[in-house]
C-alpha cells in the first residue's frame, strides 16, 4: 500500500480543469461513441444488402469452389506424398509376394510332369 502522501508539489504542477472543459470532454467522447456505433451499424448493413445482390451472390460461389478445389488439391498432394514414402516398403512386400507365386507354380510344373508319366 502506498501510505505516503503526496508533496504539495505535484498537485501545483496539474492544474485543476473549468467544470466547463470536464463537460465538454464528456460530450465530445460520448458523441465519437455515438457516431462510432452508428457507423459500425451502418456497415453491417451495407454488408447483408450487397450479400443479397447477384453478383455478390456469384463471388461467395467462386470463392467456395475455389476453396473446395484447394482442399482437394491438398489432399492430393498428401496422398501422394504419403503413397511415395510407403511406396518403398511395399516395394520389399511385393517382391516377397512374387517370390512366393513362383515357388507355387514351381510345384504345379512338377505335379503336372509327374501326371503324364
């Protein structure tokens, strides 16, 4: 807590405001107040009467086809790239895979040899 008291110094050095100027700071804030929130009303309503127009109406479609399309594109881009890092571990299963195929129809030659004798 500060318990100590002020010098009579520094409240020489503030003078003291005319009720007149307090007043009219007052009025002055709450009329740029006013006028700020009559402007920002103002604005939301240009906003929704243009939303409404056609060709607003036809700018909202090509922004979200746009946006669709770029969203696919990532997600291209992210299959792809995660199909080129596990491209190289499938490659090692594949080639086990076609390993096994030729050992299988190894056997079926030799069962068909043996069917003719």
């Amino acid at each position: 807590m500060d318990t100590e008291k002020k010098s009579s110094e520094q409240t020489a050095e503030e003078p003291k405001k005319d009720i007149g100027e307090i007043v009219g700071e007052l009025v002055v804030s709450g009329a740029t107040v006013l006028a700020h929130t009559a402007a920002e009303a103002v604005v939301k309503r240009v906003r929704k009467a243009t939303a409404k127009t056609a060709p607003a109406k036809a700018i909202a479609k090509v922004v979200k086809k746009a946006r669709k399309s770029s969203r696919a594109s990532k997600v291209a881009k992210s299959k792809s790239k995660s199909k080129a890092k596990s491209g190289v571990k499938r490659a090692g299963k594949k080639v086990s895979k076609k390993a096994g195929k030729k050992s299988a129809t190894k056997k079926t030659k030799k069962k068909s040899r043996k069917s003719r004798r």
